[in-house]
C-alpha cells in the first residue's frame, strides 16, 4: 500500500461512517411521519379516491357497489337548482368574507403592531380567541343572541330605540345570510390578523426610517413602502381565505340549518344532507357527484387565484 492510499483509506471509512449515520437519521425521520402519512392516506386520500368511485353509483352508504349509472348522478346535479342555490350561497359568503375580513385585519394588525399601543398582547388574544372556539359552539350561542325573543341584539337595539319589535335575524329572508356572513368574518378574523402580523413583522426597518427621513407622512409610507412589500403576501392571505371560506358547514348547520326557504344553504350543507340525511335513503352516490363537480370549482378558483399570487410575486422580484 503506497502512502497516498494508506492516507485514503480512513477518509473511505469515515465516508462510509457518515453515509451510515445519515441513513439511520433518515430511517428514525421516516418512522415519525409514518403514523401522520398512514392517517393522511387512510381519512384523506383514500376518501377523495372513492368519492370519485362512489360519485358513479347509486348507492346509499351501505353495502357493496353494485348500481352502476354511469354519468347520471353527475347529470341530475348539474339540473339541481337547489345545487346552483347552495353554489350561489357558497360564493357569495366566501366573496363578502374576503372582501371584508382581508382589509379590516391588514387595518388592525397595523394597529397592533404599533409601538405605541399598550397591551397588544392581551388585544391579540381577544381577537384571536374565536379562532380556537368550536364553530359549532359558536353558532349555538349565536342562534341565542341574534334570538327572536329575550335576543341580545334585539333587546340592546329596543332599549337604544332603534328598534320598536323584536327583528327574526335568522329566520328573515332580508337578514340571515348578513348574519351569517358577520359571524363567518368574526369567527377567523383572528387568523387573518396573525397573518398580517407576521408579514408586517419581517418588513424591513430600514425603508420605514428612510421614508421618515425623507419627510413622508403615514398615508405616504403605507402607500409607497408599506403596501408593495405586503402584496404579495396579502395575494396568499386572499387565496387561503378564499379557499377556507368555500367550506362552511358547522356554522350554518348550527346557526340555521340552512333556512329560511334554502336562502343561507351551502354546498357542504347540501352534500351533507344526501349522504346522511336524504330525506329517507341516503344517497352517498349521488353527494359524492355533487362533491366532485364543487371539488372542481374550488381547484378552478384556487388555479387563478394562485396564477394572480405567481404574477404579483414575480412583479414584485423584479421591483
């Protein structure tokens, strides 16, 4: 063995030490995201294969797949007014919700994370407690206070006179899906809010100082300075809200069952009630279609959503 091998020949054996170290870490990591992944696959995956499986039969949620239909499931949900209705709802909660809620929580965040202001902490926590409340509890409670009777809302506006009788929110064609919408806004406002606080936190300090220093005002420095840098994290914020809002179950469910007349029904809430309720039979099948066919519509909202974050991110890489 020459010199330069026998230098060599540990460098190989810690190579090898290392390569074998690496492999155990990897092997402990893989062990540790397998139970997630196994529940991943089994309550996620699985499901969103066989809804498309299901959506093909006329099947009731018992048994085995034996009513083939083909397309017809898929037909019928497309000739549903009631679907088209619970659609309209679903997009019209989700676009009020966005509109309202994204703006409103970029104003308090920039409050909150004034220096200026005492006791932001105890002011987050406030605004952040209805996100970890349960939507199903919330809405119980709130089917008390916008009550008819011995109603809070009802009896602060009759003590204040603006009111002379007590007003049925949630039972009012005019009112209920405002209610709703109000609740859905204040339910995760608090989310919206730790969004814009962490993006108004990584902000750098320097382009503030600047613009203080060159003489701009606070409508100046949100406007030039502020506002650009937050666009493209504000893109991501409206897609995510975008999408979360599309899903409301519990809170209409809880609140008004879908009522009056249909008017505050959404899509998860018509889903829900042909696979489980059904009026008599269930109809798994014909829930599944109708499922998918609402699946598609989120993807097709969250590809240009995400198309309009892509392009505001790339203009905002070249700024």
């Amino acid at each position: 063995m020459t010199r330069r091998d026998a230098h060599m020949e540990p460098n190989k054996r810690g190579v090898g030490k290392i390569s074998r170290n690496r492999k155990k870490k990897l092997l402990f990591c893989y062990l540790f995201i397998l139970p997630q992944l196994a529940l991943f696959l089994a309550f996620t995956i699985y499901p969103i294969i066989m809804s498309y499986v299901y959506s093909f039969f006329n099947w009731n949620g018992y048994g085995s797949l034996q009513e083939f239909v083909g397309f017809a499931n898929y037909m019928e949900t497309i000739a549903d007014p009631f679907f088209w209705n619970a659609f309209k709802n679903s997009f019209l909660f989700m676009f009020f919700v966005v509109l309202i809620q994204v703006p409103l929580a970029l104003l308090i965040a920039i409050l909150l994370n004034s220096k200026w202001l005492k006791g932001a902490t105890f002011y987050r926590t406030i605004y952040f407690l209805p996100v970890v409340t349960t939507t199903a509890v919330i809405g119980l409670v709130m089917r008390f206070i916008f009550g008819v009777y011995k109603g809070l809302v009802n009896e602060l506006l009759i003590t204040a006179g603006i009111i002379d009788k007590p007003i049925d929110w949630l039972g009012s064609l005019d009112t209920a899906m405002l209610v709703i919408i109000m609740v859905g806004i204040w339910k995760t406002f608090g989310m919206k809010m730790v969004y814009w606080l962490a993006a108004l936190q990584s902000l750098p300090k320097e382009l503030f100082e600047a613009a203080k220093v060159d003489g701009a005002n606070m409508w100046q420095t949100f406007r030039f300075v502020m506002l650009p840098l937050l666009l493209p994290v504000g893109s991501v914020i409206v897609l995510l809200s975008s999408v979360n809002a599309l899903h409301v179950f519990d809170l209409v469910k809880s609140m008004t069952n879908g009522g009056p007349a249909f008017h505050t029904d959404m899509v998860d809430l018509y889903i829900y009630r042909y696979a489980f309720e059904g009026g008599g039979m269930p109809r798994a099948g014909f829930a599944s279609a109708a499922g998918v066919v609402y699946g598609f519509a989120i993807l097709l909202v969250s590809l240009i959503l995400g198309l309009i974050v892509k392009k505001t991110g790339g203009k905002q890489a070249s700024h």
